[in-house]
C-alpha cells in the first residue's frame, strides 16, 4: 500500500513533464470506469439507498478535478512535498470539520498530531516565502485545492453505505462526461502519443492510482486492522521524498526532511496509531 500510494506520486510528478492534466485525469479515470462497470451496472446509476447530492460531492471531491489540480501542482513543486501538503492536510481538515460541525472532542494524541501536521506545513511555506520561491507558490493553491477536494470526498463517503471499490466505481463514473467535454473542448495528445507512454498511463494513473491504492488499502484494513494501517498510511510521505530523490533525482532540503518527518508523525498520531498499537 505504501508503495502503490508513494508510487503514484513520484510517477505522476514525472509524468507531467510529459502529459497535460487533463491527459492524466482522463487515464486516470477513464481505465477504472470501465475496468469497474460491472460495480455501476449492477446497482445502477445511484445505487438504491444512495444520496444523489453526496454522490455528486465525492465525484466533485475526487473525481477529475483532484488528479488535474495535483498535475498541475506537481509542475513546479516537488514531489517531496507533495504528502506534507495535501494528504498530510487531510486529518487537518477532517479535524476542523469534526471540531465545528460534529462538536467532537479531541484526545491528547489527536491535538498533538494535528499541531505536528501544522508544524509541517509552515516548515514548507516560510522558507518559501523567504527565498520568494514562484513555482512554489503558483503550484501550492493548485495542491491545497487538491486536499480541499479529498477533504470534501472524504466528509461525504463518511454519510454513504459504498464500500471503498464502489466509491471508486462511482466517482471515476461521474468524472467520466466532464473529462470527455473537457477533452472535446480544449482538445487531447492522447492519439498521438506513442504506445509505451499509452501503457505507463494506464498502469500508472489507470491501474495503480485509480484501483490499485483502493484495493491495497482495503487489504491492509482487513488483514491488519486500522491502527496498523494507519501507521503505514503515515509514510506516504516519508515514501513518495525517498522515492523522488532516488528515481527523479530531487533531493530534499533538510527542512523539506524535517517538514515531511513531521507530517508521518503528525498524521500517525492523528489517526490514533500510537494508542492503538499500544492497546494490540
């Protein structure tokens, strides 16, 4: 799992020096709608029991926009941090929400992983700042609206009865029409792309990204349990810096360590992986 979601971020970060974002968000969801029709032609459109609006907000959340508005950050900004930036941001998120609209209360753990995630962050952005880094702040509102999104996804597929193969059946069905007139509209490089870069689009964005991370995920929930998932899930981070310095060769600053260090320990302690591990 750690691997497949790292993975995705280093090739994708690679990818895009290559392919427009639009070309990749219609990979990477184009392959999974039809790969996964049995799912959306069995239970229909809107699956019996289903909220059409919460539907409509998680293919909003996750669906095109997402890996178009990561595409496009991933232009100017590496891919080290990419996981401090948005998936780290997402307990952020979910937190803030929690906090104001389900009137949750917060442990100990929970407040000091969310105060390590924001340690994160301005690790990030003040040097940026300093060094009046452009590419770093015309990529940023790209990837924070990337994290908005799964941020909305997420507080939607909560209020839904999908299981995560559905969800991802559903939402990559729903993108599909967008893509298309958005394809018809500005235009592809698909057709002329040669057969090796076609075939590294769909394993890549198709397969990996668009089922792969799905499937892993639910495989690790179900033999390992959440606590322990959780803690892997917080070396996305950790994983996708490693793999950038050692396939594309961008070698992080020690604050970038530091900032990416932070954001798995933050986003562990969020998802209650140190007390859940203790209790096993």
């Amino acid at each position: 799992m750690l691997f497949v979601w790292a993975g995705w971020i280093v090739a994708t970060r690679d990818q895009v020096g290559q392919v427009s974002p639009l070309d990749i968000s219609i990979m990477r969801y184009g392959v999974p709608t039809v790969l996964l029709a049995p799912i959306w032609m069995r239970k229909g459109l809107v699956p019996q029991g289903e909220s059409l609006a919460v539907m409509l907000v998680m293919a909003a959340g996750w669906g095109g926009g997402f890996v178009f508005m990561t595409s496009k950050g991933l232009e100017t900004i590496p891919a080290a941090l990419f996981g401090p930036m948005v998936p780290a941001t997402l307990p952020l998120r979910g937190a803030i929400w929690d906090f104001f609209v389900e009137k949750a209360r917060f442990t100990g753990e929970r407040v000091a992983g969310l105060l390590l995630i924001a340690l994160s962050i301005g690790l990030i952005v003040g040097p940026a700042a300093a060094r009046g880094d452009q590419g770093f702040f015309q990529g940023a509102p790209y990837l924070l609206a990337a994290a908005a999104g799964w941020s909305a996804f997420t507080i939607a597929y909560r209020r839904s009865n999908l299981t995560g193969m559905e969800a991802t059946a559903y939402v990559c069905l729903y993108s599909a029409p967008f893509l298309a007139a958005a394809a018809f509209w500005f235009g592809t490089d698909l057709p002329g792309m040669s057969e090796n870069m076609i075939v590294w689009l769909i394993l890549v964005q198709g397969l990996l990204s668009g089922i792969g991370a799905v499937a892993s995920f639910g495989y690790a929930v179900r033999h390992l349990g959440i606590p322990r998932t959780s803690s892997f899930t917080s070396l996305v981070p950790m994983g996708a810096a490693l793999g950038a310095w050692a396939v594309l060769g961008e070698e992080p600053a020690p604050l970038d360590w530091a900032s990416v260090g932070c954001a798995c320990l933050g986003v562990a302690l969020v998802n209650g992986a140190a007390s859940g591990l203790l209790r096993r």
